[in-house]
C-alpha cells in the first residue's frame, strides 16, 4: 500500500513538471564549436530524463557485476556449513543408532565440511569407540585435549581429558584416570565427575589424606548431600585416626576419633576409637559418655563390647566382675534393647556366673531371637556342663533363628566381619550399612558415592550410580554437553 502511494506521489511530480514546463513554452539554442542545435525546452527536458534513467541503469548493473563473487563465494560457504551440519547430526544419529561405519564415514565428512573441531573430533572419537577401535578413539581425544589448550577452549580439552580418563579408568589403569581426573579439575575446578573420580581413586587407594583434601574441594562444590558428605567425612576421621594410632601418635588420633564423633555421634566405628582411646588415655567417664551418645541412637554390639572395656586401662588384668557391674549399667539404661543382655550374658560367663549368663540370654531371646544369642547360650551350656544335648537344642535352634544384623555392603551386598571406611568385597568407599544380610527388603543401601551421572544438577542423591569398582558404568558422550550455551559439566 505504502508503495503504491509512494509511486504514485512521484508520478504526480513528474506529471506536474512536465505540465509546467509545457505551459511556459521556448526554445532552447547551444552553440558549440561551429554546431548549433536548437529545440524545444519539452524535449530538452525528456532527453536529460531519459540520459539520468540510463545513467542510474548502467550503475546497477556494474554495481551488480562486482558484487556477485563475493555473493558466490559466501552462497558456497552457506551452503558447505549447512552440507557440515547435517553431516554432524546424520552421525550423532548413527552413532545413536550404533552403526559404526556410517558414523566414521560421517564424522569424516563433518571434519572435511565444518571447522568445529570440538564437535567434529568428539564425533570421530565416538564413532571409532563404537567401531571398538579405543586406540582411535584416544587419538580424537587426545587431539580434543591438545587443541583446546592451543584454541584457548578449556571446555573442549576438559571433554577430550575426560575421554581420555573414562578410557583410563576402563582398562583398570587407576594412575592414569587419577592424574587425568586432576588435570580435568585444574580445568574446571567445581566440575563433579573429576572431584568425584578422584576421591573415589584417592579412598580405593586407601590414601585417606589425599581423600579427606578432595572431600572439601567436593564440599565447596556442593558436589554431594550434606548428609552424605558428613558421613564420607566422619568414616575418613575413623581411618585416619586408626592409621595414626598404628604409628603411635596417639594424641592425634584421639583428636581425629573425637571430631569424627562430634561430625556423627551416632557412628558407631567412630564412638568406638574415640571411646577406646578416652579409655586408654584414663578418660573412662568420658569414654562412656561417646558410647552412651552414640548407644542411645544406635543400639550396636560394638558399642557394649566397649562399654565393658570403657573403665579398664590397658595394662591392668581384666576384671570380669566389674565389666559386669558396667554392662548392667548400660541394660539400665533401656532394658529393652537386646544388644545389651547379651553383652551382660558374655561379660556374666566370663565371670562364670553362669545363672546370670542365661537369665539375660533368654532376656535377650524374648526381645529378638538371634542364632548369634542361641550359640552363646550353647557355649554357656559346654562351659557348664561340658558338650551334650542342652547345647545341641541350642545349636539347632541357632540353625533355624533368624540372621542377625552386619556390616552389609550397600553397594555390593557382601557382609564384613568389622566396619572398615572400604568394603572388604568391592572396594566401595562407605558403604557399609549395619543391617540385616541378604535380602534388598531391609534398609536401603546409603552412601554409596554417586560416580559420573551424567545429567548434573549442583547436588544430587547419592544413589545415582553404582560405585563397585567391577561394575563401573561408564557414560556414554553426548555431544548435548557440547551444545553452546550449555556447558558440560
Ligand atoms: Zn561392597
């Protein structure tokens, strides 16, 4: 609309200048060189038109003429970065669609069309682990790795050192993903996987000073739960003291056992050393206190065992009459947990006190039956009266009682004879539950560390990935985490 209005507002001009100029008629006469031409102004003024139309024609059409290389040659470069992504994303989908051959046909091809090194390498690396080749695969990769660092483009060399530590880490080389994992952190200091692996790598290793550093690079990161990070914490303080102990510093082993029971007061490992080491250091009141703390939440065997031992200081003869006299203490405080009749009962038949032993057995069996309280009335039976038919009852219904609770690998589901920081079965860092064996219907396993999930939100559950080392998942790329405008993490 507006054209038409604009064209016909300029025809109006033009139709009025050649009406005023018909209505003021003359002539006009050039005389040049000996020629003279004389005409009308009308014609003057049409011929000046028709030059001026002429004149502004030419001009387009050279304008025209030098522009169109230019024009070409960007059509051609349009056209090669469209031909590069398609390529690009035909080999995300082979590579989806797990047929190798065609992926590296079209990673290739990517690479020759697209100058996206990052994604066109992480393609072809992809493409060669698919088609098995992990040799290849390690050359993109390490490619990705040296050209981020020469392109200033850390997020590019971090995928490629990451390829590289996922490899590592597959083929069991554990240096190699721990130094990799490093240099992935200098790379990107808050990114998960890396602090993870390295605190996986670090506690497998059993270097808990290493792990304990991690841990509080993992704790700025706000890389796992709270919670979760507590318990990693307190169970790292237990193996540190229990190391410092070993070597005879004493005193620091008793400050890493009291913080790691202040982190968690009802950690039993961690009641236990601190206990034993108040006691030892003649600090039998507060010895007893920590077990009391930590009994209060979590009624367990260990803690009475060490509750009888809490007023013996490690030189003098045992005494089993006063272990007695203090395990009747601890049945005062809730004489409705089973746990501590039969630490009483073990403490009575050390004393020979025979009767007593029973009475707190049957207690004990009237609380909970356990095939571990059945064997200790047996035993009780053969200190008496020597080998017979009372102990044999015993025994059989020891075979038929229920299980009783262990440290139970949340990850690996093996039992452990005593709680370590490391599942004896599968190496798993904290993982140990004090549970019922066997059956998944009793509690869920906690605390098994989150390795590499691959969608990574600031702080996520802890059960995302399992961590036994033989059934490491490793994730696969996705060039998504590549994608500008979101960062992988
Ligand atoms: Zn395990």
């Amino acid at each position: 609309m507006r054209r038409i209005l604009w064209f016909l507002l300029r025809l109006g001009v033009v139709i009025a200048l050649a009406v005023w100029v018909a209505q003021r008629p003359g002539t006009v006469r050039l005389d040049w060189q000996g020629y003279i031409i004389q005409t009308e102004v009308g014609v003057v003024a049409l011929a000046l038109l028709a030059v001026g139309v002429v004149a502004y024609m030419l001009v387009r059409l050279l304008l025209l003429l030098w522009r169109s290389p230019r024009r070409l040659g960007a059509g051609r470069r349009t056209g090669r970065r469209t031909r590069g992504y398609q390529a690009l994303s035909q080999g995300l989908l082979a590579v989806a669609a797990g047929d190798g051959p065609a992926a590296t046909r079209l990673a290739g091809k990517a690479d020759g069309l697209l100058n996206e090194p990052a994604l066109t390498l992480l393609l072809s690396a992809q493409a060669a682990q698919l088609a098995g080749d992990e040799a290849q695969a390690a050359t993109h990769f390490a490619a990705m790795r040296d050209r981020g660092a020469t392109l200033k483009r850390p997020d590019m060399a971090f995928v490629g050192v990451r390829g590289l530590a996922l490899q590592a880490l597959a083929t069991g080389d554990t240096q190699r993903a721990l130094t990799l994992a490093q240099e992935a952190s200098t790379l990107r200091p808050k990114a998960r996987w890396p602090l993870l692996t390295q605190f996986d790598l670090q506690a497998r290793a059993g270097d808990w000073t290493a792990a304990a550093a991690t841990l509080d690079a993992l704790t700025s990161a706000k890389a796992l739960p709270v919670e979760t990070l507590r318990r990693h914490r307190a169970a790292l303080l237990v193996e540190r003291s229990r190391v410092a102990e070993a070597e005879g510093n004493e005193d620091q082993a008793l400050s890493l056992a009291r913080k790691a029971h202040d982190l968690a007061p009802g950690f039993v490992p961690a009641a236990v050393q601190a206990s034993r080491l108040l006691a030892a250091s003649g600090s039998a009141r507060a010895a007893t206190r920590a077990l009391e703390q930590a009994w209060r939440l979590t009624p367990h065997p260990a803690l009475a065992a060490a509750w009888g031992l809490a007023g013996e200081k490690p030189g003098d003869a045992a005494d089993p009459l006063a272990r007695v006299k203090r395990l009747e203490a601890l049945v005062a405080l809730d004489p409705g947990v089973p746990e501590a009749h039969a630490a009483l009962a073990q403490a009575a038949a050390e004393a020979r006190l025979w009767g007593l032993a029973r009475g707190h057995l049957t207690r004990a069996l009237t609380l909970r039956p356990s095939a571990r309280v059945y064997r200790q009335l047996a035993a009780v039976a053969v200190a008496e009266h020597g080998p017979g038919p009372e102990e044999r009852g015993h025994l059989a219904s020891a075979a038929k009682a229920p299980a009783d609770p262990a440290w139970v690998c949340g990850a690996c589901g093996g039992v452990n004879p005593a709680w370590g920081a490391r599942c004896g079965h599968c190496g798993g860092f904290d993982t140990l539950v004090w549970r019922l064996p066997g059956g998944a219907t009793a509690s869920p396993a906690v605390d098994t560390l989150g390795f590499l999930p691959p969608p990574e939100p600031p702080a996520k559950g802890p059960a995302e990935g399992d961590d036994d080392g033989a059934q490491r998942r490793l994730p696969t790329f996705t060039l998504a985490s590549l994608r500008p405008g979101r960062r992988s993490p």
